[in-house]
C-alpha cells in the first residue's frame, strides 16, 4: 500500500468529487446528450505492475459503480500469466485530472463448476478471451463477454463459441445469456470471425436491457474493414437482461481502416472495440483502428442512433441493400487530439465533476507487452 501525502487543493478537489459521487448515486440510467468532449489528461498505469500475485495488464473493459466510487476492470489474460480475472480499483483526482489509480481487490472468475478458467495448455477448448465488463448496480452483479475461439487448420481444430456470463462480485457463476446461432463458431466461413467478436457490451433501458456488440463482421456479413470504403457491417446485439435471451440485431457499419500498414501486406484492423448506452436507444460507440508499423491506434468515438434501424437477425448483410443500419455521428477523432492513444477497449461514465458535467474515462489494453501503454484517458462531457 503506498502512503500518499496531499496538497490542500488536491484534499479540496477529492472531497468534492466524494460529494458530486455521493449525491449521484443511481439504480436508475438516465440519458445522456453528449455535443463535445473535453480531454484533461491520461495516466499510464506501470508495465507488468504486480498486484495480489498476478500481473496487471491486458485492461480490456472498465465499469463505473457510482454508489462505491469503485471501477470494475477486467483483463483479458487467457489465464497464460494468471487464472482469468478482473479487478477493482479507485481513481484519484487533481484539479489537473487523474493523479493516481489505486487496485483495492482482485477476483478469478469462476466456471460454473467452481473452479477458475484453464488456459490454452491445459484445456484449450474451455479457455476463455475476456473483453468487457459491466455492473448492474440494480442487482448487484456484473456480466462479462468471451471472444470464444476459432482455430480451424488441417490438423488441428478448435471452436468455442463466445459468451456472455452473469456472476457476483466475488467471480462466482450465476448464469449465462442464450446467444443467437450466427454467433457460434463454424469450421465453414460462416459466423464470427476469430477475435472479433464480443468486444462490446454495455446495459441500457433501467438494466433491462443489454446490448453487446461485435468488433468484425460476421463472415457473412461481407469483409473486414479495408483502406477504403467497402460497406463493413458489425451487428449489435440487443438481449433481455430478465430472460437472457436475445431481442434484436443491428447493423453498424465501420470507418475504413485509418492507415495503410508497413509492409503493405501486414495486418491492419478497424473494429469496434467498446459501446456505452447514452440511453434513448443511442449507444457511444468506439472504433479503434491499428495498422502494422505504426504503434499508435487511431480512435474515433460515435454516437449510434438505433432508432429506425432494421432488425436484421435473420438477414445476412453482405451485397445486401434491404436493411437500414444504424446512424452514425462522429463525436470526436483523438487523431486531433495530438496525443498518443494506444489499444483503448474500455469505456464508463465516471463521477461527476464539480461543475455538474459528467466525466468519461477510457482505458487501454497494452497486451502485455512493453511497447504499448495501458492508459487511462479522463474526458469532460459537454452537454
């Protein structure tokens, strides 16, 4: 535990942040109208920082409990470096924006039999792939999504279907979603592409509702994102929290990819990596763009208006026009920031600043590895 010693105006600014948080406390979502955000700092959180005998990294998906002041964060280590967990944390302000991020606790999570997630080595076709993780502050219990995998070569298969699990604070199973069928993996190319699916989620409608959104196209809904144009549809999934069963589907279509990569022939990717209800059948969404060669990622936060949009659930969306996707409005391109923005993949709504405007925070995956920043980026909302 480090022991910090605090200015009067740092000592001044939290306690106003502990008011703002207090009398915010909500059960209840209310929308939220977002004109512009304002960006007030970033916080690097130390490589391969040790906490409760597990290495902090790989920080996929982050959720808010406003009546805590508490942060749930999940990591999407694939129990290689430790069993499969995510931790809480809490944040420290300044008036000049985060001071210092400090972990209070530390949980596996649980298969329903009780024990932690094997990795790859040890039974590669229950290893889970972490990607988000959010609190409903009505039941007390969060859900968190797995990638699944799809390895499919002449010698060697392996198909896990992503999920969608509900569990306590502790880790524990409560129970899971019933997912539609164009999300279980096939040896065939058809359904999700391998790490590109579940990458978003967030509840919405008092928590009755729970949308989780893919980072890539479906097979059959046409290609990856390219260097230009080429109509890439994600699907956002819409399901009923109290039956865990699937309600709609929606078509987004992503950004080109923002770079061309080096070598040419390299891997790039223009995904979806994270969405926020803003309430009003309206989600934040944010798509993170990375092109071999060029260490930063490029992110652009959109607001994603549903309303109108076609269910699609039964409908394949490549070289297909019957179907209207949601409206996109682009909110801001950290490009202009002139900031480096590594691999963000979690967003929340944080306390409330004194002046009564919300904060945004989002947090980044560095994978592990020591190139890459597993950053924390504070924004003011301007509504």
């Amino acid at each position: 535990m480090q022991i910090r010693t605090f200015h009067l105006s740092f000592y001044c600014t939290l306690v106003l942040l502990a008011i703002s948080c207090t009398s915010t406390k909500r059960v209840q979502q209310s929308p939220v109208n977002i004109s512009g955000l304002k960006y007030v700092s970033t916080y690097d959180i130390p490589f391969n920082l040790a906490y409760k005998q597990t290495v902090v990294g790989g920080l996929s998906g982050i959720d808010y409990d406003a009546q805590n002041n508490l942060y749930y964060i999940i990591s999407d280590d694939r129990s290689e470096k430790n069993p499969a967990r995510f931790y809480t944390a809490k944040l420290f302000f300044t008036q000049n924006g985060i001071d210092s991020l400090v972990f209070t606790g530390m949980q596996f999570l649980i298969q329903p039999d009780g024990t932690t997630y094997p990795n790859s080595k040890t039974d590669r076709f229950k290893t889970p792939d972490p990607e988000a993780i959010r609190y409903n502050s009505k039941t007390g219990q969060l859900a968190w999504s797995s990638e699944g995998e799809r390895i499919v070569r002449a010698t060697d298969t392996v198909l896990t279907d992503p999920a969608v699990f509900m569990m306590n604070k502790k880790g524990k199973y409560i129970d899971e979603f019933v997912l539609p069928g164009n999300l279980k993996m096939q040896v065939s190319e058809k359904g999700p592409r391998r790490n590109g699916v579940l990458e978003g989620m967030s509840f919405a409608d008092n928590f009755k509702t729970l949308y989780v959104s893919a980072e890539e196209p479906l097979f059959e809904d046409g290609p990856s994102a390219g260097l230009t144009g080429n109509k890439a549809f994600i699907r956002i999934f819409k399901f009923d929290v109290a039956g865990r069963k699937s309600m709609a589907q929606y078509a987004y279509q992503l950004e080109p990819v923002a770079f061309a990569a080096n070598p040419p022939t390299a891997f790039t990717i223009n995904g979806v990596s994270e969405i926020l209800n803003l309430g009003n059948n309206k989600l934040l969404v944010m798509e993170r763009s990375f092109s071999t060669g060029r260490l930063p990622c490029t992110i652009k936060l959109f607001i994603a208006d549903l309303n109108g949009a076609t269910d699609v659930g039964s409908t394949a969306l490549n070289n297909n026009t019957s179907f209207i996707p949601a409206k996109k409005t682009l909110l801001l391109n950290m490009d202009d920031l002139g900031i480096y923005t590594d691999n963000l993949e979690g967003i929340t709504f944080g306390p409330t600043l004194p002046n009564g405007n919300r904060t945004l925070i989002c947090i980044a995956d560095n994978n592990f590895n020591i190139l890459e920043k597993a950053q924390i980026l504070l924004f003011e909302v301007l509504e």
